[in-house]
C-alpha cells in the first residue's frame, strides 16, 4: 500500500474570485486550524476552475491572491502542505484510472452538475466528471479527512465508491477517506439574506479597504422595525454576521439591545464593522507583505507542490503497477 498516515487531510478551494467572509468561516479558517491537528494537504483548484473557461490572466491573478489571503490569514507553510493542484500533474493520471471504473449515470445524477447546468453553465466534459477529479484530488494523497461542506457531500460519497472500486478490482491500494462536514458554512449571510457567494454579488471582502468594507456593511439588509421597537435579533443577518466575531458576552449584550428596544439597526452594523475591522487588522500587514512579494509566494507553492507531487508519485504507481502499466 502507497503511503499512509491517520491523520492526513485534504482541501481545496477552487480561485473563482476574491475571496469573503462566506469563504473564511466556512473554509479557511477550519483548515488553518486543522493544521495543527493533521498533517494538511491544501491545494488551489486551478484544473477545476478550467470547467468555466476563465481568462489566461484572470486565473493566474485569482489563484495568486488566493494564495497571499491563505498565507495572510495564518496558513503555515512550516506545518501544511500548500501548493497549486496543477502542480501536481500526476492527479490527472490518477483521474483517467478513475474515469475507467466511473459509471456515466453517477455522474449524470449528481446534484452539483444539475444545478450549475440550470443555471446556465455549459455542460462540458470537464463540468461532468468534476467529482472524478475531486475525487482524484483526495485519493492521490491518500487521505484519512476532507473537510467539505453539505453542498459537496454527495461528491465525498462518490470518492469512495470509488476508492471501493478501485480496491475491489486491483487490491488495497487507496485510503478510504472520511468526510468532516463543515455546518457552519450555510450560516454565513449575504448583505442580501441568501447564503454569502460570488455568483450573488452579497460578500463582503476579506481584505477590501476599510471604506469599502464599511459601505458593504451598511448595505446589508434588514426589514423595517423602527428604532423604538424590540427586534427579533434571530431573524437578523446583521446579528448573524456579528456573531461570528464576538464573543458570547457580547452576543448575548446585544442579543439584549435588540428585545430592549431603542437600539437600530444602524447601530448594529456600526457594531459588526468594528469587529470585523479589529478581527481582520493582524492580517493585514501580513497580506500586503504577500501581494507585494510574488516570489515569495512562488517559493512556498513550489517547495508544496515538490512535496505534495512526491506523495502523488508513490500512489500513481503503485496504481500503474496494479492496473498493469508500469
């Protein structure tokens, strides 16, 4: 069997746009503090992103500043494997192996591909067997955990009925992974209401300038009980957002102000600002470090993806040997 750790695990984040407060709870800040409980492979999805046809120069840029945010917001290169997925040409071998053994009505029925072919998306190849690559993705490091959210639950199945295929037809060769589903992800609002994304146009930026930051803030959407008036705090997407950030004494204080009356919502979103300011301050300088030394980010993709295509190497051929084309 290739090589194996218990504690190994495993996530990527597709460069898609610029990355906001639905993406750090939701994503970045469980895997950065994972990594000082596993041993961490994460990745930017930069093949994935090719299902949408992004320009040259906007893909590179987006994987870029995913990188610098990742590193400004606490990843440790010291501790966590970090590294582009294209780095690692090995997973798109591992993936035709998988192609192989991938029944075409799996895919066909897999909740992501409709949704995004309703939406408008053309439905590519590519777009199709995207769950082939994710699950090539998490195979080729043999992982124990993938952090992934419910949206991406079915595609964590998928990769290990798989990895039981595989094993059944060639021997004992692939980790069956096991899911660690990050509930926290849909209670991150939009300044809309709907669940914080891109395609929305409802995030607010990590690292957007203060000013812009503050304006994003202000715009969240709230209905029209007048300032007097006690306010149900748990239909509220602006207490929604603050509790993210504060404290419980401080939920439960302005949990209070909302049923005391007297209290707006403006004064709430001047609230939430302040703690999403303070909460992000420490990276800042940490980022602009990042953004203005490219090579430096360069260096650490490099020194991850050596590794990373290290550990991909022994699993791909060990699959060739048991496939028969070594």
């Amino acid at each position: 069997m290739a090589e194996n750790t218990e504690k190994r695990a495993l996530s990527g984040i597709t460069p898609s746009g610029t990355l906001h407060l639905g993406n750090y709870f939701g994503m970045m800040k469980p895997a950065i503090e994972m990594q000082y409980e596993y041993e961490c492979f994460y990745f930017i999805a930069d093949y994935h992103a090719l299902t949408q046809l992004p320009e040259r120069e906007d893909l590179q840029q987006r994987a870029f500043r995913i990188a610098v945010d990742f590193l400004a917001c606490g990843l440790d290169p010291a501790r966590t494997t970090f590294f582009r997925q294209s780095d690692v040409p090995e997973v798109l071998e591992l993936t035709w192996m998988l192609n192989c053994l991938t029944p075409v009505g799996l895919l066909e029925r897999c909740h992501s591909y409709k949704d995004k072919v309703e939406k408008g998306l053309p439905a590519n190849h590519g777009l199709l067997t995207y769950p082939v690559l994710m699950s090539s993705d998490i195979l080729i490091y043999q992982s124990n955990v993938v952090p992934v959210g419910k949206d991406q639950k079915q595609h964590l199945e998928i990769t290990r009925d798989l990895a039981t295929r595989f094993n059944h037809q060639y021997g004992e060769i692939l980790t069956m992974p096991e899911a660690r589903i990050r509930e926290s992800v849909a209670a991150v609002p939009g300044i809309d209401g709907r669940k914080m994304s891109k395609s929305y146009d409802n995030t607010i930026e990590l690292f957007d300038s203060e000013k812009q930051m503050r304006k994003r803030i202000m715009e969240i959407v709230t209905d029209s009980t007048p300032l007097d008036e006690p306010k149900d705090p748990e239909t509220c997407n602006v207490f929604a957002l603050y509790k993210l950030f504060a404290s419980e004494e401080e939920v439960e204080q302005m949990r209070e102000q909302y049923m005391a009356g007297g209290f707006g919502y403006g004064h709430a979103k001047k609230a939430l600002f302040e703690k999403c300011r303070e909460y992000f301050r420490p990276f800042r300088e940490k980022h602009e470090y990042y953004l203005n030394h490219p090579q430096a980010v360069e260096d650490i993709l490099q020194d991850g993806a050596r590794h990373a295509r290290a550990v991909a190497r022994q699993t791909v051929d060990e699959v060739r040997k048991a496939v028969g084309i070594d």
